[in-house]
C-alpha cells in the first residue's frame, strides 16, 4: 500500500490522515511477523528504515492511547475524591487535644452583672461557677490539608501534562535551562 501524497496543514507540516494510521499499523504488524525495517520499507513505501522506525512508535502510541486515557480517568477520579475530602478537611475547624482531653482556652471571666462573657461556663460545686474557656482551635489537620492538596494539585497537573514547560540549551559551554514563567532563585 505505498503512499505517494500526504497532506499538509496550513502551515506545512505533515497531518496524519486514517491512510497513514493504517500504514503505521502495518508497519507494526509486519515487525511483530519478523520482517526488517528495509523489507517493510519497500512494501509499504517508505524511502528509509527510519521512517519505518517512526511509524511502528506513531502505531504503539495509537495502541496504547485508549488504555492510557482510561487509566488517566481513573487516576483523575482518585485525585478528585482526594481533593473533595482534603477541602472539606479545610472547612472545618478542629480543636486541639493534649491526652485525650480536649484543651481550653483561658476564661475570660466575668462581666460587671458577674455573669461568664461566653458560653461554655460549667458549674462544678454547687453555687460556685467555674469555667474551662472556649476550646483552642488546633490549625494543623487545615495545614495538613494544604499541603496534601498541593500536592494533588501538583499530581493532576503531571497527569495532564499541564506543568510548565522547561526548555534546555546548549550555549557556548553551559547548559541552560529556561522555565516558562521563570523562577525565583532567591525562593529556592
């Protein structure tokens, strides 16, 4: 099945068309027989072993591309119960424990009728008022969750391939590294 024309986009370069998909396939159909990338090149019509190379890896990626977009919508469904849980975690205010008990603040005491400024006052001895305070407000589990949440963000991110693209070069005899949006080096 040799194919002679391919279109191009607008701007030139290659668009695959379902004749070259059907050709890569052969092409990898062919490997899988045994035959070299020269004998495939000639029955398909392909000028170099390397284009042959190329179009066996365009027929893998093809292959593999529905199992990877499952496994990709699986991951995401996780990363969103683990999000979802990690923001309510967020929402919520915890008080903080030392032994099993819950703490408390400090009273703030009585106002000028002798009445406690808040609620949450007890009464331990019968005509005696006592009172623990409000409970203390332990920010750790929202912290945790911050940072448990950046941390699927940062996740999501990879699995999407929406992270910054970094870009190498050579200049001269250093290698150069360039991060779009750039980075604070004092930060790091």
């Amino acid at each position: 099945m040799p194919i002679t024309t391919q279109d191009r986009t607008g701007k030139g370069l290659f668009k695959r068309s379902l004749t070259g998909a059907a050709r890569d396939a052969e092409c990898a159909r062919m490997r899988a027989a045994g035959y070299l990338l020269r004998e495939i090149a000639e029955h398909v019509g392909l000028k170099t072993e390397g284009a042959v190379a190329k179009a066996i890896e365009r027929a893998l990626r093809d292959v593999q591309a529905p199992a990877v977009e499952a496994l990709r919508a699986s991951q995401q469904h996780t990363l969103d119960l683990l999000k979802s849980t990690a923001l309510d975690i967020m929402a919520r205010d915890h008080v903080a424990h030392s032994n099993g008990r819950i703490v408390h603040g400090g009273c703030p005491g009585l106002d000028a009728a002798g009445n406690f400024q808040h609620d949450g006052c007890t009464f331990n001895v019968p005509g005696t008022a006592y009172c623990e305070g409000p409970p203390v407000i332990d920010d750790g589990p929202k912290l945790s969750a911050i940072a448990q949440l950046q941390r699927l963000l940062e996740r999501e991110a990879r699995l999407h391939g929406t992270d910054s693209p970094i870009r190498t070069a050579i200049e001269g005899d250093e290698l150069v590294i360039r991060i779009k949006g750039g980075v604070d080096m004092d930060a790091v």
